[in-house]
C-alpha cells in the first residue's frame, strides 16, 4: 500500500470570522484521482483553499508526511502543490505564453508535456488571455498547473460553465495528468466522477459525512440521491444546493 500524499486531521476554516469547514479529517492516494464532492455550498471550495492556506485554518494538514499547515501559500506551492482554482484566474491582460511563463517554479518547466496536452494554446501563444473563450481559459489555468512537477494537484470545477465537448476535453487532460500526479478534485458533472476518480470524500455542512469509493457511491442510488441531491445516472448530474445553513449550522457555508 501507498503512503497518502495528502492527509487533513480535524482541519476547520473561517472566512471573515464565519464558519466554513468544520472539523474535516480525509486523505487523499498518492496515485489516481480523489474527487471531492457535496450539494453546492457545503464548504468544498473552502477545503481546497483552507488546504492552501488561503483562508484563516486550524487543524493538520501533511503533504507527503511533512506538516504544511503552518506554511504560507506560496511555500506550500513551492512544496509541489498546483492549484487549478475554480473560475480560472488567468491574466486577462498577459498572452498565453505569459500567462504560462508565469507559473514556471523552475528551470525544467514540463513544456513539452503542456505543448502535447494543449496544442490549441501553443498555436495562440501570442494571443491576449482575456480574448479567449472560457473553454480555452481553462485549458489555460490547467496548463499552468501541469507545466510544473508537482506532489499533488487540487482541481476545483474545471468543468464549470462548459460545453460538452470541451468537458470531454478537460476530462480526458485530468486523466492523462493523473497518471502521473495524484488530483484532489472538486467537480459536480458526476460522469466526469465516475470516468476519473476512485475514491471519493463527500461533504454537507462543512463536514465529512462519507468516505469511499467514487464508484460505489455512484452506483448506489439512494446513497448519490441523499447526499449530492442527484442521482448517480442523472444527465443534469447537477448537486441541488445545502439546505438552508439554519438547518445544519447557524453559520454561513461556502
């Protein structure tokens, strides 16, 4: 058996002193993909960036069996940890080629890699992110974090606001990815689940409430339906929204 990569113990965040994870003890395989799931927010985004360091954090968090908690964000990057954040984040006003020099961490960027993952960017290397298409800027976002070697990769809804020829696209670069680094992944289109991850965490409330395989838990509908809101072989594959956060925590999730 493996060692995991990653490892959270009781790790709890707030964002502007308000409740947004509680209490989250997971880990995530040092091979393939671990999807990260829940009702739209129950605090999932919150996980990745409390990981990250982006937001106020208490608890454990080990990469690779060494303590990451007590780092900044930009130490736990330079650690190995990619970040694919979920609405993007390119650099509107700098080109492609920029946007990609930007994130290399050393002098052995993984070109060749990006340039056989992503050969629509190398033809618009020149071209203004901003001008792109949201399809495109993801690519974008995805080859920033490949372009590196990385421990881990933490991918949240890389499929959001796609066409499903561009999903397809997406999925099949997070599966090549995966062969190589293991991807903690937050995603909501549920076929993207079942073709990527083998294990599967699942949170409400800002809590974990299920561990297992991503496999069982999709092929069990009554289980998919009472903790993500759809079923297993919905085609909207869309989770419905947490219930009021009265009813779970009398403070506000993300």
């Amino acid at each position: 058996m493996h060692a995991p990569i990653l490892t959270v113990s009781t790790l709890s965040a707030r964002i502007a002193g308000q409740q947004v994870v509680e209490d989250i003890s997971f880990q995530v395989p040092s091979l393939g993909v671990t999807a990260l799931l829940g009702r739209n927010g129950v605090g999932k985004t919150s996980t990745i960036k409390a990981i990250l360091g982006l937001i106020e954090r208490s608890g454990e968090v080990t990469l690779a069996g060494e303590r990451i908690d007590g780092e900044p964000t930009h130490k736990i990057v330079t650690r190995g940890v990619g970040y694919v954040p979920e609405d993007r984040e390119v650099f509107a006003s700098l080109t492609v080629a920029e946007n990609l020099r930007l994130a290399e961490r050393d002098d052995n960027p993984r070109r060749e890699l990006v340039e056989k993952l992503f050969p629509d960017l190398v033809a618009r290397s020149a071209q203004l992110a901003g001008t792109l298409s949201g399809g495109q800027q993801q690519m974008v976002s995805l080859a920033r974090a490949l372009l590196n070697d990385n421990e881990l990769l933490l991918v949240d809804e890389p499929t959001k606001g796609l066409a499903p020829k561009i999903v397809a696209e997406v999925a099949e670069t997070l599966e090549e990815a995966a062969r190589t680094v293991p991807i903690l992944l937050v995603e909501q289109n549920l076929q993207v689940v079942r073709r990527l991850a083998a294990g599967a965490v699942v949170l409400a409330g800002g809590r974990v409430v299920h561990t297992g395989s991503a496999q069982a838990l999709l092929a069990d509908e009554e289980l998919t339906k009472r903790l993500l809101g759809v079923h297993g072989g919905d085609d909207s594959n869309q989770p419905a929204p947490a219930p009021h956060a009265s009813a779970l925590n009398p403070e506000v999730r993300q």
